[in-house]
C-alpha cells in the first residue's frame, strides 16, 4: 500500500439489476488512475460477515481485487459479477450466523457490525462504497453513523431510492417492459383477448407507470392507490372493444392492492429486512377480469392473457442509459473519496449529477405522486401535469 492513496471496496446488495457491472467498471478505472486500491466485496453485506481475520485464511469467496482487466470482462454484462445477498448485518439469524462466530453470537437476531467493521479494517479498506436499493443504503447509513467512510450508489428497477431522480436499472427495466408488452399484443389481438402484465414494484408503482405512459398499456394499477376490480374490468373490456384489433393490456405492480384488498404474497418467509416475496396479484387481477368481462361485453366471455414479467426486465445487458449513468455514477463516487466527502449517495436531481447526503435514503419515502401523476378515475397516467418534471419520472418524493 506504500504507493498508493487508498484502498476502496466495493460490493452489491439485494436485487441485481442491468448496470451495476458498469458502476463496477466506473469506480475501479478510475480509482486505479488516481492511485487507489480497489477490492470487491462478494455477496453484498454477507462478504463482510463472513470473512476470517487470520492471516492465511482462504477468503476468496468473500472479497476479490479487482483489476481492469476483470471489470472490462463484465461491463457490459447484466447483473453483478461480485454477486449479491439480501444480508442486514444488524439482524442477522442465529442460523446464518457464519460458523467462526456462533460462540460469540447466539440470540435469534445478532448485530455484527462490530464484525463488519474489523472486517473492513483487516482488509485495509479506507472508503467502502455499496451499491444498492433502499434496504442495502439503509445500513450503508449505519455504517456512516458508526465512522465508516461512506459513499453510496443507488440501484433498483422500482426508481424508489430517496434522494435521486433515477436509479440504475429502472431505464432497462422500462425498456424491456414496453417491449415485451408490444410483443404480446400480437398473441391477444389474434385471439381478441385482454392482457395483465405484473411487474415488480412492492410500494413504488413507476415500473407500471411508466410503460403505460409510453403506450405500452392502457390501464395500470400501482401500489399507491387501491383500485377497484370490477371498475378496472369494465375499462378493460371498454379498451378492447374500441380497438380494432380487439385487445387491451394492464400493467400491475405486484404491490398492486384492490379496494378491501391487501398485498398478495408468494410465502410466508422473510429475508432480513422483514420482506415477504410478492407475486400473484397479476394472475389475481386476470382471474377476476375474466369473470366480470361478460357484464360489459353483452353476456360474452373475453379469454385473458397472464403474464409475470419478474425478472425478464431485471435480467440481461443494460441499455444505453443504464451505460451512461453508472459510468457516471461510479466516477462521481470517487470524486467524492478524492475530495474527503464521504456519508454521501450520489445522485441524479433535475437533470443534474451531484450528491446527497446518505441520511435521505432513510429519511423519507419515494413513491408516484398520485395527486399529480396518476389519473385514479382512469388507472392510468395523467398528461397534463409534465411541466418541469425530470425524465423518466414522473414525480416522487425523491
């Protein structure tokens, strides 16, 4: 380390998502140009549970360095080759306790961050920068709050990270959904059937949004407003009836809830931030659409077409913007390590790269503004209100 400035770690946490590979590239190119170190952490917060502090110890599960020839390899890959978890260090189960400490650490939930921070210190690192959606920033905040040299990158498909208009992942995911939505109306509009696509989008409803703003949809259904079920059949059946091609195409947050309706969850478990998987609520909707269409079209039944799209937009190469801003965003971590401001995310804001204080992504929430963006009586976006809105987004308490 005599001839460098530092090291820097990096990691990613929760869901993967189209670009991290590109953040990855951003912060370890240019981190080795200015005479930095660059380790990646693998697994996410669990790397930094896992590993051993012995001299000798084999941690090559856990931490790898990084190089240019390893980040140029993946770049334009989808995913993260560093791997991910949704490990919480603060609550970590007795059972996931890694072997070497369960002598130390036996209650039902255990916080390691005192682990986590020794880890960091015997792998020499002096600025950690995770990347992530809400839960995996939330105790990169914990760490700030205990000391820890900071810096934030912000990643989900569902664009709702305090603190930033745009998330990586969110344009590819808008992207993949309006395609495969087009792709599918051949199929329903040569057997006259309607649509339900479910997307992710547990509190935050721009992956549905979004798409149907584009025209991709003609309804959607997002977490932020509860709808009705039989007034969201007769829109469908409306739609399909005054197309000539007759179909019609709803996109459904998958925390899509109905009047007197609450989530619809795929199990019981939960992972460490207290997270059930969510998934049916677009197979719910298309069951009870079908059932209520022949009151709006003259007694006859309408066949429907029900499809999951899940991690069909979260997986595969980033598209251009998902190029554009990690790149940027990694770059931005660094100017930030090289000017000592550390407890920082950075950021996107009215069209402008900057940074936040990390503290945002635990101070609020960032959902649809459905006063202003989303048309309740319809299930659909509203148009009238775009006027000094950022790109891609239409509103949210970022």
């Amino acid at each position: 380390m005599s001839n460098s400035k530092g090291r820097i770690g990096i990691l990613t946490g929760g869901g993967d998502i189209p670009g991290l590979n590109q953040a990855i590239r951003g912060v370890t190119l240019r981190a080795l140009h200015e005479g930095y170190e660059v380790i990646g952490i693998r697994r996410g917060w669990a790397g930094l549970i896992n590993l051993v502090r012995e001299d000798g110890a084999d941690n090559s599960e856990w931490v790898m360095p990084l190089d240019r020839d390893i980040v140029e390899r993946y770049a334009y890959s989808g995913g993260t080759f560093l791997h991910s978890s949704r490990t919480r260090p603060t609550t970590v189960p007795a059972k996931d306790v890694p072997e070497h400490l369960k002598d130390k650490y036996a209650a039902e939930k255990n916080d390691l961050t005192d682990e986590v921070i020794a880890n960091l210190e015997f792998l020499g690192i002096d600025y950690l920068v995770p990347s992530g959606g809400d839960d995996t920033l939330s105790y990169g905040v914990e760490l700030g709050r205990r000391g820890f040299p900071v810096i934030a990158i912000p990643k989900t498909m569902d664009n709702d990270v305090p603190g930033t208009d745009y998330c990586m992942g969110f344009g590819t995911c808008v992207n993949r959904t309006i395609e495969m939505a087009r792709q599918v109306t051949s199929s329903a509009a040569s057997h006259e059937r309607i649509v339900v696509l479910e997307v992710f989008g547990r509190y935050a409803g721009f992956t549905a949004l979004l798409p149907t703003f584009a025209g991709a949809a003609d309804r959607c259904v997002i977490p932020e407003h509860k709808f009705d079920m039989e007034k969201l059949a007769q829109l469908l059946v409306e739609d399909r009836n005054r197309r000539p091609e007759g179909y019609s195409v709803c996109i459904v947050s998958e925390g899509a809830m109905p009047e007197g309706g609450e989530m619809v969850f795929m199990g019981g478990e939960k992972d460490m931030f207290g997270h059930a998987k969510l998934g049916g609520i677009g197979q719910n909707v298309s069951n009870k659409v079908k059932e209520l269409a022949p009151r709006y079209n003259g007694g006859k039944k309408i066949d429907m077409i029900s499809m999951n799209l899940s991690y069909l937009v979260r997986s595969g190469a980033p598209d251009a913007i998902d190029c554009i801003v990690p790149t940027a965003y990694g770059n931005l971590a660094v100017d930030l390590i090289m000017k000592g401001e550390t407890g920082r995310m950075v950021a996107l804001r009215d069209g402008k790269y900057g940074s936040v204080p990390i503290d945002e992504v635990v101070a609020t929430k960032k959902v649809v503004d459905v006063d202003r963006y989303y048309d309740t009586e319809r299930y659909r976006p509203r148009y009238d209100a775009l006027e000094l809105s950022p790109l891609m987004v239409l509103g949210g308490s970022a």
